[in-house]
C-alpha cells in the first residue's frame, strides 16, 4: 500500500513538473533570423510560431526606401495570420491522430 501512495506522489510531482515547464516554454522567447538579419522570426519554447518582422531590404532589396511602414506591416500581419492558421491546423491533426492512439486518454506533455 505505501508503494501505491508513493507511485502517485511520485505521478503528481511529475505531472506538476510537465505543467511548469509547459508554462515555462509559452513564456520563452527564441529567435531566428535569415538575410543577414532582414527577417527575423520569434518562437515560443515549443516551437510555436510568434512574430515576424521584415526590414525593407527582404521586399525591396534594390530600393529598400521605397517600401513603407504601411507595406512592411501589412505583409508581417498576413504571413503572422497565415502561419497561425496553419499551425492550429496541424496541432488539430496532431492531437486526433494522438487521440486516436491513446483512445481519448490525455496524457499531459504529449499534446
């Protein structure tokens, strides 16, 4: 009987460990950059796509000072929007295919 109580203390220590470094990783910021620093990219510690920023010289690299603000932006929101629609997509398709295998058990961490 002590065995069983120290196996679930042992399964809450670690499921309250996954929690933690699951918040922990929402929190993270890593970043990428491509171009000689002309577009960078921010992730979360999953992996998850945050922002991108674009300098005019990724749309304009022969006249960069003809791209504007308004342009840059437009086109930085659009690919944000098109990223993030995909993503949830795929963690969608993920998490059935998953689903499929445990039979419906949540398994924290996993998805």
């Amino acid at each position: 009987m002590m065995n069983m109580m120290n196996m679930m203390k042992q399964a809450q220590t670690i499921q309250k460990r996954l929690k933690e470094t699951q918040d922990e990783l929402n929190q993270m910021d890593i970043s990428g950059e491509a171009g000689n620093g002309s577009v960078k990219v921010i992730c979360d510690g999953k992996g998850l796509f945050k922002s991108i920023k674009l300098s005019p010289e990724a749309i304009n690299p022969e006249n960069p000072s003809a791209v504007s603000e308004d342009t840059i932006e437009m086109l930085e929101d659009i690919i944000t929007t098109a990223i993030n629609q995909t993503s949830g997509k795929a963690i969608k398709v993920m998490e059935e295919k998953m689903k499929a295998v445990t039979g419906g058990i949540s398994i924290p961490g996993l998805f």
